[in-house]
C-alpha cells in the first residue's frame, strides 16, 4: 500500500495503521472519529485482503472483456400503437392547454 511521502513506512500486508485511516478520511474529507479509525481500519483491512485474493486468480487463458456476460440488444422495435385518446389523457393532468400538458415556465424562457 503506498501513500503520499508525508506518510509513515506502509504496514503489513492486510494491516492499516490509524495514521493511515486518518489519511485516507483526510484524503476522502470524511470527518471519522477516535472510535471509528479502529472499526474503519478492520473493515478496510479485509476489502484490501479480498481484493489481493482476486488478484490472486490465474488469468493467463481468460480474454479480456467488457462485460462478464455477452451483451445483446433487448429492445423491441419502436412501432406506433394506438394509444388513450388525447382527451382521456389530459383529463387527469393538473392543467392542460392547446391538447398539451400545461407546465410551470422554467428558467426564464420565453413563452
């Protein structure tokens, strides 16, 4: 684990000093309390171990891909439908003018 040059000697393999807590909450601008560098040390701690045990995984015969999964599009075509009638629908709106949902004006615009 490597840190800013300020920062102390890096710990153990699996182990996060407060100091180095304290610099990451620093670093991330989280206000992290006496109590919470401790229970935030261990927890940090076991998501570093398990990510150095993914990255211990043999690669050598996996292809690199975007997705884990193959990607297909899902969409149907878009195809015009009948619909409710326009009346129907403007019935339950707030207001309507001219056919058409009627809306607060928004950020000055003309009209």
């Amino acid at each position: 684990m490597e840190f800013h040059r300020s920062m102390s000697t890096p710990s153990p393999k699996g182990h996060l000093t407060r100091d180095e807590v304290a610099h990451l909450a620093h670093l991330s601008r989280l206000a992290v309390s006496e109590e919470e560098l401790d229970l935030f040390a261990g927890q940090l701690a076991a998501v570093l171990d398990a990510v150095a045990e993914v990255g211990k995984a043999d690669v050598t015969d996996v292809a690199p891909t975007t997705h884990a999964v193959p990607m297909t599009n899902v969409m149907r075509p878009d195809v015009a439908r009948p619909s409710l009638p326009c009346d129907v629908v403007l019935a339950g709106a707030p207001a309507a003018e001219d056919g058409r949902f009627r809306v607060p004006r928004i950020l000055g615009e003309e009209s």
